[in-house]
C-alpha cells in the first residue's frame, strides 16, 4: 500500500509503517497547492498542518484513507472525501496535554506581558515600572468556553494555581460541573460576565463559525485576558480587534482565521499580531505529543490494513438502516451470492453487510443493513435456499 506523509511527523511512524508493508514517501514540505500534482497513485495521505483540498482528493484515484494527524479535521474537505468513498480519520485527544499547556502559557504571558517586556529588553529597554502592573492569576476565575478533553486538561491546570474555573459547554451540566469542583454557566455570555479570563477550545464547525462575537466580547470585562487555542474560525477576528481597542483586553492566540497552511510562510495580518500574544499554531507541536500522534497514526493505519475499516473514522455516515436481514447459513461458495442476486432482482440496495465466520469454519451469520425492507415472498425464498439455517428481518421498529 503506498503512503504519503505530507507533513512532519515522527520519523519511527514512518518506519513502523514500513514494518506493516507499506510503501512510504515523506514530502514534509508540500503545501495544498502541491498536493494534487504528487499525490498520484498514493493510497493513504497523511497529513497534519497541510489541507487536503477537493483538487487533491479529484487528482488521487487511488486515493481511500487520509489520516489527519491530530484532532481537527476542519483542514480536509470531508464532503469531497465522503462522496469518494475516502475514509477520513483522525488521532483524538493525543494532543490534550500540549495544547493545554500551551494555553496556561498563554494566560501567564497575557497577565504579565512577558512578550511585550522580552521585545523591549531586546531593544534595550528595562521598563521595570511598566511590567509590575499585573493582576496576578491566583484566586480569579478562568472561564473557560467548550469543556472537551483539552477544557477539562486546562481546569485542572488552572485549580493547581488556585483559579476558580467556570465553564459553558452544550454538553456540561449543573451535576457534572458540582463532581469537577466548578462553577456551570448557563450561556456563553454568562461566563464571559464572571470571568477575569476566557480560554476557548471549541471545535471548528458550520455551528462554532464566528461563535466568539461582538455580543461575547461586549459581556466580557474591562482589561480581561483572552484566549484562544482552538480554531481561527471560532473568533470574529474584527470584533476581536475591536475588543482589544475598546476593552483593553489582553489577548493571547495561537490560531487564525486563514492562517498559512504550511509549516513557513508569510503572515499578513500584522495589525492583529501587534495586538496580542500570538504563536503560530503550535499548540499541539511538543515532543511528547509528535510521539503519542505517530503511535496513533500507525495504530489506525494497521486497523486500516487488517480490516479495510480505520480507527477514528469521523465521515461514516450516523443514520443506520432500519431494515436488518440476518442470514445464517454453512459457509460454503456462493450462498451470498444468491442472496445479493434476490436483493438486486428487487431492487433493494445493500447499504452495510458483515459476514461472521464461527469457529471451525463451518457456519456463519451474515447481516446486511438495506435501504428498504424486502417483500415476505423475497424472504421466504431466501429460506428455502440451499445452505441456509434461518433468515430473520427487523423491520423498522418491527421484528
């Protein structure tokens, strides 16, 4: 199976996916505009930083899994890989710790402007007066927006300093906020009422665009420290300006909406990164969590190899059938086959199937999902076939 990295990562996954037969080629420094000229007869992509766009996945025939590796998929077109056939998957939660990490590096640095007094001290400049004016973080409270894995990371982070944390997220409640020691707020604007400092970590989607507004700002306090370490999409990033012109807040970020796609580029909005404390994207990029991210990639690309189904898949469509044919039978040449024939002859597609071989080889159960329920007549034939033990159909919520 022939493999391409796209971007950097861990030299031992390439090695350990050689190890599992694939040919591999490293391209570390290929941009999205680059990709559909290489990707060629590649079979599995693998990217981290790079976006897969929909010319790359129309120039890759070959093409049926691409692993993302880290959490967000928001960089790979998923209609355009979904409607090829092209499993998308990604390596969830392998970054937690060094995303987390970063952020408390953030609210540290917002509060004592570690950046703005290295920059002077670089020119020259002891300006000790000016950088002793600083609220401190023990004791205020950190609200913190999406309560994920890297949220819950973080609040840990921050009650080691002794912060009071709130959080909002859709699936927090009042009882799961009490067993954490935090404080629940009902909506988003009610948390950035409270808080001395916000950190966000909301997954980029239709529903999160542009979710952290004007009207969120404006609830938010004079001079609090923001943060963001999620996704550029999340934040207006001109109502974001305005927040810092008109609230002096102080502002720390490491993504951007349209932000560079590759590892070195230039940035254009310097006005907004001589506004905050900014880093390029680098949340996930520690050691520890290049080398966790590789494990995973690995593990899925083995699942991939060993049953044609990867972990971590995030485009399987959710809605199952509700029309399940079960059919047991001896496992012998083709008894399915003649199942599949009586299915086509009704027109009835097979949206999902799994053949279950026993132990000892002589039976299995077979079960297919399909888009509409079989007539009795079809059924009953199917019973009479040779080589058939029993055939049980759940209709809808019927049995």
């Amino acid at each position: 199976m022939k493999v391409l990295i796209a971007d950097k990562l861990s030299e031992k996954a390439a090695s350990a996916l050689q190890d599992l037969g694939a040919e591999v080629t490293v391209n570390p420094d290929l941009s999205a505009e680059d990709l559909p000229g290489v990707i060629g007869d590649m079979e599995v992509l693998i990217v981290r930083s790079t976006k897969v766009l929909a010319k790359t996945i129309e120039a890759a025939p070959s093409l049926s899994l691409i692993i993302r590796a880290g959490a967000g998929v928001n960089t790979i077109d998923l209609d355009m890989a979904s409607s090829h056939g092209i499993h998308v998957a990604n390596c969830p939660g392998k970054n937690t710790d060094a995303v987390a990490e970063l952020a408390m590096g953030l609210l540290i640095a917002c509060d004592r402007r570690i950046v703005d007094a290295s920059m002077d001290m670089r020119n020259g400049k002891w300006r000790k007066k000016e950088y002793q004016k600083s609220n401190g973080l023990k004791t205020r409270t950190l609200g913190i927006i999406g309560f994920g894995s890297i949220g819950k990371a973080l609040a840990r982070r921050a009650q080691g300093m002794d912060m009071n944390v709130a959080a909002w997220s859709r699936s927090l409640t009042e009882e799961i906020a009490e067993e954490l020691d935090i404080e629940y707020c009902a909506t988003p604007e009610q948390l950035a009422q409270k808080a001395d400092a916000v950190s966000v970590h909301l997954a980029a989607n239709t529903d999160t665009t542009h979710f952290i507004n004007s009207g969120f700002f404006n609830s938010m306090r004079n001079g609090a420290i923001f943060v963001n370490t999620s996704r550029g999409e999340v934040v207006d990033t001109d109502a974001l300006k305005k927040a810092v012109r008109d609230k002096d807040l102080r502002v720390g970020i490491d993504v951007y909406e349209n932000e560079p796609s590759g590892g070195a580029a230039d940035f254009e909005d310097t006005d907004l990164a001589n506004m905050v404390t900014g880093t390029p994207h680098i949340g996930a990029s520690t050691y520890q969590a290049s080398e966790a991210i590789a494990d995973e990639v690995v593990r899925v690309f083995k699942n991939y190899l060993e049953t044609g189904k990867p972990f971590n898949a995030v485009n399987i469509r959710d809605k199952k059938s509700e029309n399940n044919l079960v059919v047991r039978h001896y496992n012998r040449v083709g008894v399915l086959a003649s199942v599949l024939d009586e299915l086509r002859n009704e027109g009835i597609n097979v949206e999902e199937m799994e053949n279950t071989i026993f132990k000892g080889g002589d039976a299995a159960s077979c079960t297919l999902l399909l888009d509409r329920a079989p007539s009795k007549e079809m059924v009953s034939g199917i019973k009479n076939m040779n080589n058939i033990i029993q055939v049980m159909l759940k209709e809808g919520n019927k049995s």
